[in-house]
C-alpha cells in the first residue's frame, strides 16, 4: 500500500513538472472570454487577421464562417480579405512555407485549435494565450531580440510590439527553505506602443476571445441548445412524476 502511495505521489508530480515546463514556470492569467460578445469576437478577428494569419494558418476556419459573428460577406472582404483570397476559402497564411521554415527553423503551427490544445492544470488554452501575448520583453541575447516569461526561449517574436510597446520585467527575490527563487514583481516601461497597457490587455483579450470562439464555433449554440434540452427534461420529469402517481394509485 505505501508503495502504492509513493507511485501516486510520484506520477502527480511529474504531471505537475510536465504543466509547469509547458507554461514556463509563469503563473496564467485568467482570459475574459465571453464568446457571445459579438463586438468583441468582431474586434479579435480584425486582430487576427492582421497580427497572426501573416504567419499562421487557421486551415479548419473559413472566412465566411465570420457571418456568425455579426459580419456580413461584403464586410468580411472589404476589411479582412487578402486580395487574392475568396469568402469561402479556409483562412491560410501569408506566408511561404520555405520561408517560415528558413526564418524560424519550423513552420508556424496552425492555430485554429491552439485555444483548446494549450489547456493544462495550470488554465485554460485561454488563460494561456492571453498570458503568454501579454508577457513579451525584450532580450538582446535571443536572436529575435525578444523573449516570454511562459513560453521562455520562444522562437516566434512579438508581433504585437508596436502596440504593447517595449517592456522589461522586474523580479524580486525571495528565499525559502534556502533555496531562492525570482518573482516577477512588475514590468518596466521602455518605450511606449501605440495603445496604454489597459487597451493593449482588453485588445488581447477579444483576441483570444475570437481564438476561443474559432476552436470551437457552434459552443454557444451547443450552450444554447443544452440549456432547452435540460428544462424539457426537467418539465418531461414532472410529468412523468406525476403520470407515475396517478398510475399506481388505483394499484395501491
């Protein structure tokens, strides 16, 4: 039993050590994610289209899918189409492959799911990216000149600079048990971006709206759907109460 015990132990924490590798050690932020917030989804899909899909594909997304977010097929194309693209093409990256390979030493992932795929103990695939787009800095030793306190080492570079602006963390140390470990106790401001850092952070936040939305875009009619499915089910359950009690009445 106690070796039982120890194995337990054991397997828990390397699952503990696996989430913690995978968010870099950094503690997540919860995401405002409200999917039915049209203006928002409209706002992080506009953000999307423009910061991410340069590089990144969304292969199992749409363009006129975007219809089920408020946006008509002429505002789609009129604000969010590449010229060479059609409504009803899947959303495919700018960028050519050979070239991604060559610049960043693989080819950007897809991110059509990303929102999903990134859930771990430590939060939600949309706690994750918005921590993670919210925790750039810059590092002259990295050969992007940027670094990310979740995804440490991270090969893609900080595409959201100009409006973030540039910034540095400021650790404290702390000691514990002998050992001492950094804390990051704020960011330092070196050069303002275009937006302050409330409308960066609510920016952020409708584009991992639209994220969360894209990995899944019927959840808010499953939402809608399973919220009658369960009162028919309670109104059917009365009745059936009922209907079983005047059945065995007489019996009785």
């Amino acid at each position: 039993m106690k070796k039982l015990i120890l194995t337990i132990v054991a397997a828990l924490g390397m699952v503990a050590g696996s989430a913690m590798a995978a968010g870099g050690g950094h503690p997540l932020d919860k995401a405002p994610v409200k999917t039915n917030d049209l203006a928002s989804l409209q706002n992080g899909a506009k953000l999307f289209v423009n910061y991410c899909l340069n590089c990144h594909s969304a292969a199992f997304m749409r363009f006129n899918r975007l219809k089920d977010i408020g946006l008509t097929d002429q505002q789609v194309k009129d604000n969010l189409l590449f010229t060479t693209d059609k409504v009803g093409e899947t959303m495919k990256a700018a960028i050519d492959p050979k070239q991604a390979k060559a610049w960043f030493g693989a080819n950007p992932p897809d991110l059509t799911v990303i929102a999903r795929s990134r859930a771990s103990s430590a939060g939600s695939g949309a706690d994750y990216l918005y921590t993670y787009l919210r925790t750039y800095y810059r590092d002259d030793t990295k050969l992007t000149g940027w670094n990310n306190l979740v995804f440490p080492n991270v090969g893609m570079p900080h595409v959201l600079w100009e409006l973030q602006g540039e910034r540095r963390p400021v650790f404290e140390e702390h000691e514990s048990h002998g050992q001492k470990t950094h804390v990051l106790k704020g960011w330092e401001q070196v050069s303002p971006g275009k937006m302050t850092p409330a409308q960066y952070d609510a920016a952020i936040g409708d584009l991992v709206n639209y994220m969360q939305w894209m990995a899944e875009p019927a959840q808010n009619t499953r939402i809608r759907v399973g919220v009658w499915v369960l009162i028919f089910l309670g109104f059917f359950t009365v009745i059936a109460w009922r209907l079983n009690a005047a059945f065995w009445k007489d019996v009785k």
